[in-house]
C-alpha cells in the first residue's frame, strides 16, 4: 500500500512541475507576441501613409491603395495609348497621396 502511496505521489510531483513548466512557457510566450504586436503598431504608426498608387495592370490603368498587390479599382484607360514617358512612370508606379492629387494626375490623361 506503501509502494501505492509513493507512486501517486511521485505521479501528482511530476505533474505538478510540468504543469508548472507549462504555465511558465505559455507566459513567455504571450510576453513575447505581446512584444512582437507593439513592435508591429510602433512601425506602422512611424510609416508614412502612401495614399494611392497608380500602375499598369492588364494593359490599363490600375489604382491600388497603400501597398496592396490587388487593384482596388480597374480604370478604362489603355495604357498602350499613352506617352513612353507616362507607360514608364506607371510601371513603376505613381504615387498620390490625396484624391485631389490623384483626380488631378487622371485628368491629365482622361480629358
């Protein structure tokens, strides 16, 4: 009955400590994201906003917003019927930072 005693005992102490190491993991590991999203917001918050970009996408005018890979609208203007000048500057992407700005850059080409 001894040896019964003995053996739960050690069973509950071993449990015990790794649910103590458990705890103290899980809490390191919390610290440690919690770390990581304040970082995170720190940067995004120190980032200048872009505002729009305007590409080429699919032989068209494409408006993209911050740095997003997908257009957030299509416009139809042929980027082939376009300056050299204008084709180069959207191919690497023109900046606007307000709609103003940007309603003044597609006037240039649309009117």
């Amino acid at each position: 009955m001894e040896s019964k005693t003995l053996q739960v005992s050690m069973l509950l102490a071993a449990m015990t400590i790794s649910a103590v190491m458990i705890l103290g993991s899980a809490g390191k590991s919390l610290e440690r994201q919690k770390s990581y999203a304040v970082e995170q917001a720190s940067a995004l918050a120190e980032k200048e906003p872009v505002g729009f970009v305007l590409k080429t996408y699919e032989g068209k005018i494409a408006l993209f917003r911050e740095n997003s890979e997908k257009p957030y609208q299509i416009l139809d203007i042929e980027v082939y019927l376009l300056p050299d000048a204008d084709r180069e500057l959207l191919e690497q992407g023109i900046l606007a930072e307000t709609e103003e700005e940007l309603r003044a850059i597609l006037e240039d080409w649309e009117g």
